[in-house]
C-alpha cells in the first residue's frame, strides 16, 4: 500500500490551544494595508472551517475499510489538526464578524454547495478525490508562503504565524486523504484527476467570491474593486510572484505513480518546528522561521 512506502514523511502532531492573539490590536487591513492582499486571505479563513469539515467527512465515509493501524492512527491526527484549524479559523473569523462582514452568510453558502450539492450529487469517491485534490493546495501552499522571498513579510505577525501554524500541520497530514483515496475508496488514475481538476476551479472560485464581497462590503465601488484585483491578481499571478512556486508542484500530482511524499521538501518545515519546540509558541515559531529562511 503506498502509504507504507514513504518513509520520510513527517509525524502528524496535533498541536492544540495555542494562542495566535488573535484578539488584540490588528488592523483591519494587517497584509501590509493592501486591501486585496489581507481580503485574498481572509477569504481563506473563511473558508477552511466548512471546508475543512468537509474533508473529514470525506475521509470518514471510508474510515471503516481501513484496517491499517498507522493510517488509522494518521486519520485521527487528521481529523485533530483539522479540527483546531476550524476552531483557530473561527477566531480569526470573529474578527472579520466585528468589522460587519457577512461571515455568516458565506459560511452557510459554502456548506450548502459542499454538503447539499457535492455530497448529493457526486459520489464518495469523487467527494475524497476532490478532497485529496484541495489537500494537494494547502499543503504545497508553503512553497509560496515561506520560501527565500519572504512574501508574508508585511502581514501582520500575529496572523502571519496563523497561516505558517496551518500550513505547516498540512504538510504533515498531505498524504492521509490520497492514502484513503488509493487504497481503500480504489480511486483510479482518472478519478485521481478528475478531481483534482475539480478542485482546481472550486478553490479560486470560492477565495474570489468571497474575497470580492468583502472588498464591496468596505465600500469599493465596481471601478475600484477592478482596480484593486488586476493589481492584485498581478502580484498573485506574474512570473517571480507569489503562485509561482507553487506551479511546478502542483503539476507532478497528474503524473501516475504519483505520492504527495514524493516532496519532502516544504520551505521552513524544519526550522517552524525548531522554533516551535523552544517555547511552544506559534508567533515566535514564525519569525525564527522568518529569520533563518530569508537567509
């Protein structure tokens, strides 16, 4: 089975009630005053709980096959780190709550389109497929957000180590989805990339969406809000920006064969959990990692 064929992945480690604090002196826009940059984010703390509901469920229409004892025990520590990233998302989320954004409202949009439409509509093994598919963005999102460029450099700390403290557990559990997938849902190569193509228009779809009725809710008029995202979707997208490391691992997931531990190079892994394991604090794990990555 593949996931005994991997022997350097990380351990899962749950790492629970940590304190980001989250509910002191942040400014509404905290990436560096760019109104894009901070909503392009937002966005995706808006999204992870429901989503991040959604691949548990995913992964547990099939937990029953599985009689392995280390993929059992790596589905738990899934369902942990998924189940405190809801929980640290939903704080940050009252922040957004505070400013009048209509959290509630996109919450439940996006759960009506995963839990009413997808899980109705498509099958187990397509629903885990994408679920896999979703799994591959957040956990090669760390090639973007850590590598020598420090482009989260002008956030906020506070919520800069949020999003180093996320990433850093996907890397960590990017195999226990696809495992489940391959060796006990028995989704095949096309089914494999059917859905991770499904997932590559969700995603965006969603951030974009979201992202867009936030900055009409802090009083963009149209003209401005198309401003404010060509130069912003510019920063996102051109050569050398942020997406671009992304791009070469995102393609190898086509290739058959392919094992989400094939790459075990994450930027800033090692040095997240070197800083982490002197005070087990997320803020200061983040700017170790700042200082010792940027080098």
């Amino acid at each position: 089975m593949n996931h005994t064929k991997q022997p350097q992945q990380h351990p899962i480690i749950p790492r629970e009630r940590l304190d980001f604090g989250l509910d002191g002196d942040i400014p509404q826009y905290w990436f560096g005053g760019d109104p894009f940059k901070t909503r392009f984010f937002d966005a995706m703390s808006i999204i992870f709980p429901p989503g991040e509901r959604y691949f548990m469920t995913s992964v547990r229409d099939f937990r029953d096959r599985v009689h392995d004892p280390k993929l059992l025990a790596d589905i738990q520590g899934f369902n942990r780190q998924e189940a405190q990233h809801s929980i640290v998302h939903n704080q940050y989320n009252e922040r957004l709550r505070a400013q009048g954004v209509d959290v509630d409202g996109m919450t439940q949009w996006l759960e009506d389109l995963l839990f009413k439409q997808y899980r109705t509509r498509y099958s187990k093994e397509h629903n885990l497929s994408v679920t896999s598919g979703l799994e591959h963005f957040t956990a090669i999102s760390a090639h973007a957000m850590f590598d020598k460029r420090d482009i989260m450099g002008p956030a906020h700390p506070n919520v800069r180590a949020m999003y180093a403290w996320h990433a850093i557990e996907e890397v960590e559990h990017k195999g226990v989805a696809y495992d489940v997938m391959q060796d006990y849902a028995h989704v095949g190569y096309l089914g494999r990339i059917m859905g991770l193509v499904h997932s590559t228009y969700l995603f965006p779809m969603v951030v974009h969406r979201f992202m867009n009725q936030m900055l009409k809710h802090d009083g963009f008029s149209f003209t401005e809000r198309l401003k404010i995202k060509a130069k912003g979707y510019w920063w996102l997208l051109k050569p050398g920006g942020f997406i671009a490391p992304v791009v070469k691992h995102y393609f190898p997931y086509y290739k058959p064969g392919y094992h989400p531990w094939q790459e075990v190079e994450q930027p800033g892994y090692e040095q997240w959990l070197q800083g982490f394991n002197k005070a087990r604090n997320p803020v200061e794990a983040s700017e170790f990692m700042r200082t010792v990555t940027a080098r």
